[in-house]
C-alpha cells in the first residue's frame, strides 16, 4: 500500500513536466499534421479537410526534392570539414603547447555568437565591393570574386561560415575525449617505438571514435535545420543556387502564406530527416563497434 501511494506520489512530481512536453512538442506537431490535411492559404484560412491534396502536390513538388540534395550537400561537406579541422585543433591544443588555455578559448569564441549576427557580419566581410576580402585579393592582384552573387561561390561562402562557426563545437567535444583518453595505451605505444603518426592511427583515432561518432551525429542534426546563416547571407540565391529545405518551406508556408502545404513540407520534412539520420547514426555505432572488436 506505502509503496504504491510512493509511485503515485512520483508521478505527481512528473506531471507538469509531461504537461508541460504536451503543449510544447506534441500539441504543435498534431496541430501542423492536421493542418497538413487541410486547405489553409491566404484565401480560404481554417482547416478545411482536403485529404492528400497537399502531399501530392509535394511529391511533384521538384524544387522542394532539389532543395533536400543540396541541404544533404551542405550538411554533409560542412560536418566533416568541421569534424576534421576541430580535431586538428583538439590534437594541436591537447599537446603541451604555449598559451594553451588562451587557444582554448579563442577557438570557441565564434560559437558563442548567434548564427543572424555571424552571418551579418560574414555578409560585411564578404561584400563584391565593400567587403575587405576582395579588398585582399585586388592588393595581391586577384580579380575580386562575387561571392554572395553567383552559384559556387554563394554555396562556399555558406560553407565557409557554417565551419567558421560550428568547428569549435567539435574542438570542444573532440578535445574532451582526448583529454578522458587513458594514459597506458600511449606509455605502451612509446615503449614499441611507435612514432606520432603510427600512435595517432593505432591507438588515439580508435579510442576516440565513440566521441567521433557522437559529434558527428549531434552536428548532423543540427546542420539539418540549417536555416539563420542562408536567410542571412544569401536568402537562398542566386536563384536557388543555395535554398535548402528548411528555407523552402519558409518561403512556401511564411512568405507565400500557403500555411497548410507549408504543413505538409514541414511534416516530410520532418519524416524523411529522422530516417535518414537514423540510419546514419546506426552506420556511425556500428563503425565504432566494428572497429573496438
């Protein structure tokens, strides 16, 4: 009898927290799948029932499937230059080197800044005329380059300030796992006589690969919702050179104020992310687990 009125007396504490999870996750997410089923635009607001009308429309919908490849792209490319230069900033910090502390903190100064105010400042910086890297280039006579206006260099540039701000986020997870790494195996390694680079692929990058594949998984899901830097920077242009899903479905559901099949964009959206990075992260840990047999 105590105990069960005990487990009834715990539930009560959990309550306005699951209450709390209801109206902040689920109610939104049931309201934007009912909305998805609906005709809600400009012109006829409310949900008005109109079954797959929306999910149809989007599976013909080639821009919205050509903005997922190149979310894929971006996502993919930034993530593992972030990942490789994050360790090489980690490995290069974890050994004893001056000023460490001071590196260890400069290194994540451009994380603690909001992606809307990195990426003004990035749109500054890389400005045709105004900007001072093309300023840069004409001193080392280097005709100046259109960075935000045409295709390969818009996607570079959106390239460039995701890793500028995001590497010291995997600096920070990579140079934790280094710094828990025990000690034997690298006192073993020296005994053999294993030089930097043969201890670094036999002993380090093993050891290390569970925190790898955790950051690479935490940044994938976030490079997914990549959104703040391409409104900022390039708002999708030129053209559509560097519009990805996310920013898509603002225009479609935000801007053109076709809330419901912005709905339906959103709900897919949601579907295809999770089992796309569901199956990446299962490749990750089974790489990992691979390897530590």
């Amino acid at each position: 009898m105590n105990g069960s009125w005990f487990r009834g007396y715990k539930l009560a504490f959990l309550l306005p927290a699951l209450l709390s999870l209801a109206a902040i996750v689920l109610f939104p997410l049931f309201f934007t799948i009912a909305v998805s089923f609906s005709g809600w635009d400009a012109v006829t607001p409310g949900l008005n029932w109109r079954g797959g009308a929306n999910y149809a429309a989007m599976a013909g919908d080639a821009r919205f499937w050509e903005a997922f490849g190149r979310l894929a792209f971006l996502a993919i490319a930034t993530v593992l230059l972030e990942y490789l230069l994050g360790l090489a900033l980690a490995l290069l910090v974890w050994r004893e080197v001056k000023l460490r502390r001071f590196f260890r903190v400069l290194f994540l100064v451009p994380m603690m800044t909001t992606p809307v105010v990195m990426s003004v400042l990035w749109r500054t910086i890389l400005h045709e005329s105004l900007g001072p890297v093309n300023d840069i280039l004409g001193h080392l006579g280097i005709p100046a380059v259109p960075w935000l206006t045409s295709s390969l260099p818009a996607v570079a540039s959106v390239m460039i300030v995701e890793i500028w701000q995001w590497t010291p986020f995997m600096f920070l997870l990579l140079l934790a796992g280094l710094l828990s790494l025990p000690r034997e195996p690298f006192l073993a390694a020296a005994i053999d006589g294993a030089g930097p680079v043969r201890t670094f692929f036999n002993v380090t990058w093993p050891m290390l690969l569970p925190v790898s594949a955790g950051a690479l998984i935490i940044r994938l899901i976030e490079a997914s919702k990549m959104l703040e830097t391409i409104y900022v920077l390039t708002s999708g242009g030129p053209g559509t050179a560097t519009e990805t899903s996310g920013y898509y479905i603002y225009i479609r559901g935000l801007r053109d104020f076709e809330i419901s099949y912005g709905a339906a964009l959103s709900i897919t959206y949601l579907v295809v992310m999770i089992v796309a990075l569901t199956i990446i992260a299962k490749l990750l840990v089974r790489a990992v687990k691979g390897k530590a047999a």
